[in-house]
C-alpha cells in the first residue's frame, strides 16, 4: 500500500554532491528495512546504502564508503547525501522498502517489495 517517490537527482561535475530524497505515503517506521540501489546500462541493480526501522546503517557499499550517507526523518522521508561523486556513480537510483518482511540481508534486491520510478544520477567529469 506504500508509495515511494525519489528526488534530487540531476547532472553534477566530478567531486560535486547531491543529496537524494525518498518520499512515502506512510511512516518510515513502518518499514522493516530501506535502502538504494542503483543501476546503470549494462549492469546489475546494486545496493547501495541500507537503514532498518530504529535509524541503523545496515550497510554501505564498499565503493561509497566515505562519501554517502543514508538517513530517515521520523515521518516519511529517506534520505542519501551523496558527497564527493564521481563518474562510476553515473546510474539511475532507486528507493526501495521492505514490508511485513523479514530481511536476512539487507544487500538483497528480492528482500524488497515496494520500489520507486527512480532518480537519475550524472557525474561528468
């Protein structure tokens, strides 16, 4: 019954930041497990960054350790700050949620059951 919406993608130079944005229809809260993904042409849908319902960092991808960061209000908005971007970061981003799921591992696409359109990520350099 939840409904995402991504925001704040957009083309940026090399060393640039963004910050995306995971609007839902309900509380955050009510979600087992969130996280991004991300996928470029020719290549996998990858996690990206994920957090569980009491605020914890799950897991980040090792290519964006130090650079992004995942967060969540207490009402209904996620949260990626992405600092420091380079072009290997060029890829569509995803918000996804898990609900009345268990997640054993929160890296795992199928886990997920409520997906949004997805924001578009450019790095030029």
């Amino acid at each position: 019954q939840e409904q995402l919406v991504e925001s704040g993608g957009g083309s940026v130079q090399t060393g640039g930041s963004l910050r995306l944005s995971c609007t839902t229809s309900g509380n955050t809260y009510n979600a087992n497990s969130m996280a991004w993904f991300r996928q470029a042409p020719g290549k996998e849908r990858e996690g990206v960054a994920g957090i569980d319902h009491n605020g914890d960092v799950t897991f980040y991808a090792d290519s964006v350790k130090g650079r992004f960061t995942i967060s969540q209000d207490n009402a209904n908005t996620l949260y990626l700050q992405m600092n420091n971007l380079q072009p290997e970061d060029t890829a569509t981003y995803y918000c996804a949620a898990a609900f009345g799921i268990a997640v054993l591992d929160p890296r795992i696409r199928d886990y997920y059951n409520t997906w949004g359109q997805g924001t578009q990520v450019t790095v030029s350099s």
